[in-house]
C-alpha cells in the first residue's frame, strides 16, 4: 500500500479495519503519560510530521509547492481546528471516564453534517436529522443521565455525576466540533491535494499551534523522562500515521460515509482496553448513552454523503 497508489495492495477495507484498532490505543496512550495535555498532542502531532517527510520527499513536494495562497489559508484553518480538537480531547480525559470521553469525541459526524447543513446550505435528508437527533439524545444521557439518576436516587452511584466529569464531557464535545470544523475546512483541499501533501501541511499547522499555547503556558518542551518520549512516539506512529492518516488514505477508495461508520469502531476497542489497561469499568448510564450515541451517529453516517477529509 502506498499513500499516492491508485490500485492499493491492501484492501482498503482492511487497512480501514487496522487504522480503528490503532487510533483505539490513543486514550489508553495519553492515560499513561503524566506530562501536560498540550506537550502531548504537541509531540504526538510533531512526531507524526517527522515519520510522515520521506513520503513528503518522495511524492508531496511538488504538490505542496503548487498549493494555491487560499490552499494555504484554508489549510491552516483546518490545522488550528485540529489543535484545538487534540487539546480539548486530551484534556477531557483527564476529567472523565474513556468510555463516555471517545463516545462523545466520535460523534463528529454529526456535527459536519450539520455544520454542511446550517452553515453551506448542504441538504440533510430526513435519515440524517433522525441520526442527529438520536444521537444528541443520546449526548444528553451520557452526559446528565448519572446526575439525574443521583437526584432520584440518593442511594444509587454518584459516579460521572460530579461537575469535574460533566467538564470533561463537555470538553470531549468541544472536541468533536473542532474537529468537525477540520473536516469541513479541509474538504474541498482533499479533492484536489493527494493525502500526504495535505496531511502534513495540516499536521505541522498544528503542531506549530500547540507549540505557541505549550510556549505561552509556560510548559517545559524537553524535560520529560525517556518513558514520556516512547509514548509521545507511540501517539504518533499508532493512532497517528498508522490510524487517522491511514483513514485518509481510505477516503480514497472507499465512501466517507464507509469511513465514519467504521470509526464508531472506536468507542467500543477504547472502552474494552480501558476495562483491561485501566480497569475503568464503564457505568450503566455511560454505556446507555454511548450505545444510543453511536446508533444515531450510524444512522447519520449511513445516510450521508458529506466528503470528509
């Protein structure tokens, strides 16, 4: 498989299959590591940049050299959106639970179709507002079903019902719509730009983004134990050049709507590691939420045709 091939050795829908197990290690990865949230996706984004410049050498260059000044510009948009999505994220888990924090970061596909609606007049067929719907239900339980279950029964389990976990939900959300922003900024660029050219205009965008608030909060970029660094390269090779920018490849070949209902994949291989490295067992309103969530994300996925990049 290679990133420009046209007839793919892999089968797209293997590499696809690949690509969700590797960004499922993403929120076990960031668990472990003890340096601040912006150091992390700073390094994790960086670290994808560098592994991904002999491609750029071999293939993107030229491509890169004859983007457009608008190019450029909306680029950078969709890098800014993207740092902003990796810092929200980063830091929602450490206020909630994996479960509820991939769940709720997963359901982008629903806000890039109705950002494609509300924003660039795109139709949503009726399919597609029951799916947001449902899902947004579902984003509602995840998120309060525990404080509500707490008020009507003071006996039953306080978890997730805290102010601490709602921020990180809320933050997870956040998340989501940054990185739909990303999607719909960086469209119209994937139709014309081959996915090495345009991933890492839009991956050093990024970093360099996180590196002006990493810089601005006063963090320390090279203090960190060797078990830091293994990690930081970890987030980068697995759910970065192995995962998202493997998904990006897949676009290529197969329907973006095949692309997003795949991704619902991961809620589901995070929770289960979460179980397993972490032995964070989900709660009852966690996993009621997050199935509904996922159902009308599918149905919203299934039903749009929305380009994603």
């Amino acid at each position: 498989m290679t990133a420009m091939d046209d007839s793919p050795v892999v089968p797209p829908i293997v590499a696809l299959g690949v690509a969700v197990l590797a960004i499922s290690t993403s929120a076990i990865l960031v668990r472990w590591s003890e340096a601040p949230n912006v150091i992390k996706a700073l390094y994790r984004v960086s670290f994808t940049v560098v592994a991904l410049l002999p491609l750029v050498r071999r293939s993107g260059g030229a491509a890169m050299r004859r983007m457009s000044h608008r190019d450029g510009l909306v680029a950078a948009a969709a890098g800014v959106a993207l740092a902003l999505h990796f810092a929200a994220w980063f830091e929602s888990l450490d206020h909630t639970t994996v479960a509820a924090s991939v769940t709720l970061v997963q359901a982008q596909p629903v806000f890039v179709v109705a950002g494609a609606w509300l924003l660039l007049g795109e139709r949503a067929t009726r399919r597609a507002v029951l799916g947001i719907g449902v899902a947004l239900l579902g984003m509602a339980g995840l998120s309060f079903g525990a404080p509500l279950l707490a008020a009507i029964d003071p006996t039953a389990t306080a978890a997730g019902a805290d102010p601490g976990t709602q921020y990180g939900n809320a933050l997870a959300l956040l998340a989501a719509v940054a990185v739909a922003g990303y999607y719909l900024a960086g469209r119209s660029l994937r139709r014309r730009l081959s996915v090495i050219p345009y991933v890492t205009v839009v991956y050093s965008v990024c970093a360099l983004t996180l590196l002006v608030v990493a810089v601005a909060q006063g963090h320390a970029l090279l203090a960190y134990p060797p078990h830091e660094w293994v990690l930081f390269a970890a987030m980068a090779l697995g759910p970065g050049v192995i995962g998202h920018t493997v998904v990006n490849w897949a676009l290529g070949h197969v329907e973006s709507h095949v692309v997003s209902v795949s991704l619902l994949g991961e809620p589901v291989g995070s929770t289960v590691l979460a179980v397993l490295l972490l032995a964070e067992v989900p709660t009852a309103a966690t996993v009621g939420g997050g199935v509904i969530v996922l159902a009308g994300i599918y149905i919203t996925a299934s039903a749009s045709h929305v380009s994603e990049v």
